[in-house]
C-alpha cells in the first residue's frame, strides 16, 4: 500500500508550463499526410536496431536497467555522437538530477579519448548540460534552448512544486511523466527517460509509467560480466523483443557487432559437458554456448542449479532424461549454465541443455561442429521451433558443419546450404547422433 497525495484542483487545472497544451485541432483522417517521418541519424547501430532504425521525432522512451549497468553512460555516448557534425549537429539537452555539469563533463573526457587523451577540443559543442530537478524550470530551459532531443536522467529525481510528496512517490512519477509525454508529441521533441528498476527487476515507480511512453528498453547484464544486452520489451515504431548487445569497456559501450562469435571465443573444443544452442533475441539469431554438471549428490535431495536458465525446464529436461532416455539423475547434482551472462527464456535450448547434462555424466564430449535446436516433450519426443532457417544460417555462417533439430512434419521450407542437418524424432535418438561415444547414451550397470 502506498500513499498518494493529490494537487490541489485549482493547481493542475491552470495548465501552466505544460508543454504545449491548448493548440490541438482536430483534422480529416485524409488530410494527415502518410508519409512516414524521417527519423533522427541514430550512429550507435545495435541502438537504432532496438528502436527500430532510429529515433523518431517527438517520441517518449523509457530506459531501465539496475544501478551501475551503464544506463547514463550509453545515453550520453548517444548524446555526444548525435550532437557531434559527423552525425548532423543535433542540439541535444540531457538534464541531470543525480551528477552535476562538471561530473558528467568529466565521464564525457573519458568516453571521447581515453587512450590517447581527451582535450577540449574533442566535445561537442550542441550537447548542453543542466543539473535541475524541478520540472517546471527544466521545461522553461527546454522552451528557451528548443533541442531536438532531451534525456532525463532520472525520472524517479524529478518533482513538481504542487505535491508534497517526495521524489521518486507514484504521484510525482506519473504526473512528470505525463508532462513530459505532452511535450513531446505537441513539440516533436524526442525524450529519453531514464529509469531504476526495483529488486524485483521491473521499472520503479507506477505501472503506468510503461504505458506512457512509446517505447520501453531494459539495459541487462551480469555487473561481474563485460556483456550488456539493450532489449526493447514495447515499441510503438519497431518490433518488440529485439536485442543490442553491448560490452563496456573503458571508453564506454562498444557495441558488438557479431555477438555469436563474442560469446563462443572462449570455449574449449571437445570438452564433456558442453553444448552449443541457437537462440533468437528478436530477429537475431545467436550462438550461445551452454554448460551442463553432474556430480554425485552427497544428500539426500539432489541439487538442480541453473543459472542463466529456466529453472522450471531444467527440471523438466533432467525429469525426460532420467525416464525417458535411460540417463539416471536421481542421484546426481545438477547444474546447467549459459556461457556469457546471457538468459535464454526459450523452449528451443530444451535439446542443447539436455546434451550438455548427458555429455557430463557420461564424459562424452559432444561433436565439436554441431548444434542443437529443438524443444523437448514429456514423452521425449522433438518438436519443432519457429525461425529455423535463420538460425541454422548463423550456425553456417560461424563455421559449424552439422545440426541436430526436430524431424519436420512439412518439407515445404528449403533447408540452407553449408550445414548438415540431422533430423531425430526423439531425445535418445538426438543423444545417439550428437555424442562422440554411440554408446554413451546406454547405461551398462551405471
């Protein structure tokens, strides 16, 4: 339960400093023109993918992600690249309500040149800075300064003079949302929020919030690993689901542009216990690699440990191997894990989890140039997943020779070229085809 404090009627009502308001004017449906507009140059690629190819004049996004992922830094990198003349000059006012000027001028030095130094010379001259918390001054600096684009750093620091409640409380959060949303679509100013996620994960402040604005993108990753991942999770003017990747380093985020290869460079070649699976991140395949454990449970209660992983599918998946495929984990610990900091929701590492846990128990490496793609039933039985076809072209174009995916029912869609693809209709016959030892999958008083 929490408490909200209302404005006074006569406060709100006035309508001052409130972006635009008054000059809406209903129009015919075939008298608004239909070209789609032009968005703004976005030069960090893996974030124009996520928004869609760019940023779209006069649209609200909502950046989260937990304290110290990167969140401010890979605005400001955006900031600086856009307001920069290699990419259009655009005035660019990023507000800041937790640094001040001279803090953020001094994350800017670093992300320019940190090599080779950074003089003054090096930063941009539309990229304006201003530490302000109140919302009605910053819109007043926003009338005054008419950027193409504002960042609001954070949302949760904002506050309005007519409520009493604190920074950061429901009323607060909302109504500057709110505000902040008139704005744009009565200004064509693009506005970029940025916001604190709570230890549940989800974005602090009213659920509302998420439905104000156009677009929402969570910043993930493991704070101990250097990969960040950028997924957009709603977009009005691009599809949903896509994913950036990223990894920080000290000249910022650098972003990745082949992140298969990223996550599958340290992998060590025919070792017991690893399998490599194909999973897409909304449109884009990726090659991730996955480890499975066994050891003999020293307790009573076997130990399932995923990490990176469904916990409820591991379960499930150790549950089909020891009755369906003969491999007996009732007294072994478990433990399965996605190479990398990456987390896989998809049913389609089903197969690839489930190797890697037999490759380890048996000691038998899986081949070395396979993948394996596929959802497993409770009868062990294969079934087919969506977007095969691309995901059997990345595995091709990394170099893998063979594949191990459900047998298909329709032989309508051509497989590629390049890839060898072994069908299996169940998972003892997916375990006979992956592991080196054919008789790996076929217990003999073990």
């Amino acid at each position: 339960m929490v408490e909200e404090q209302l404005a006074p009627a006569s406060s709100t009502a006035s309508g001052k400093n409130r972006g635009y308001a008054g000059q809406s004017k209903p129009v015919r449906l075939d008298e608004i023109g239909g070209d789609a507009e032009e968005r703004l140059n976005t030069p960090i690629s893996e974030f124009a993918r996520v928004l869609g190819g760019g940023v779209v004049p006069g649209s609200i996004i909502l950046v989260g992600g937990d304290p110290g992922i990167g969140k401010s830094t890979l605005l400001l990198q955006l900031a600086m690249e856009m307001s920069s003349v290699a990419y259009g000059s655009h005035t660019i006012l990023y507000v800041s309500g937790e640094e001040s000027e001279r803090q953020i001028k001094m994350r800017a030095l670093r992300l320019v040149r940190p090599e080779n130094g950074s003089s003054q010379t090096d930063l941009p001259k539309n990229l304006l800075l201003v530490t302000e918390t109140n919302l009605d001054v910053i819109l007043d600096h926003i009338h005054e300064v008419r950027p193409e684009m504002v960042i609001i750093d954070s949302i949760q620091t904002v506050t309005l003079p007519e409520f009493s409640s604190s920074a950061g409380s429901v009323s607060q959060v909302r109504e500057s949302a709110a505000r902040l949303r008139e704005l744009a679509k009565t200004s064509g100013i693009s506005v970029f929020i940025i916001g604190h996620v709570t230890k549940e994960g989800v974005i602090a402040g009213p659920r509302v919030l998420e439905h104000i604005v156009d677009t929402v993108l969570y910043l993930e990753g493991d704070r101990y690993q250097s990969y960040r991942l950028l997924r957009s999770v709603k977009n009005r003017f691009g599809a949903t689901s896509e994913v950036g990747v990223f990894e920080m380093r000290d000249r910022g985020m650098v972003e990745v542009i082949n992140p298969s290869e990223a996550f599958l460079a340290e992998r060590l070649v025919n070792t017991p216990g690893s399998a490599i699976a194909v999973t897409m991140e909304g449109t884009r395949p990726l090659l991730v690699e996955i480890q499975g454990l066994t050891t003999r449970s020293n307790f009573g209660n076997p130990r399932r440990t995923a990490n990176g992983l469904d916990i409820n599918r591991l379960l499930l998946n150790t549950a089909v191997l020891t009755r369906r495929a003969g491999i007996n984990l009732t007294e072994q610990d478990v433990f399965a894990n996605v190479v990398g900091g990456l987390t896989i929701e998809e049913p389609a590492a089903d197969l690839a989890m489930s190797v890697a846990i037999a490759s380890s128990l048996r000691d038998m490496p899986v081949k070395a140039d396979l993948v394996l793609i596929g959802e497993i039933g409770l009868s062990g039985e294969l079934r087919w997943v969506s977007q095969m076809i691309p995901r059997l072209r990345e595995a091709s174009k990394l170099g893998f020779k063979s594949a191990v995916i459900p047998r298909r029912t329709s032989h309508a869609e051509t497989l590629p070229e390049g890839i060898k693809v072994l069908e299996a209709r169940s998972l003892q016959e997916a375990l006979r085809l992956s592991l080196i030892d054919q008789d790996a999958v076929h217990p003999k008083g073990k």
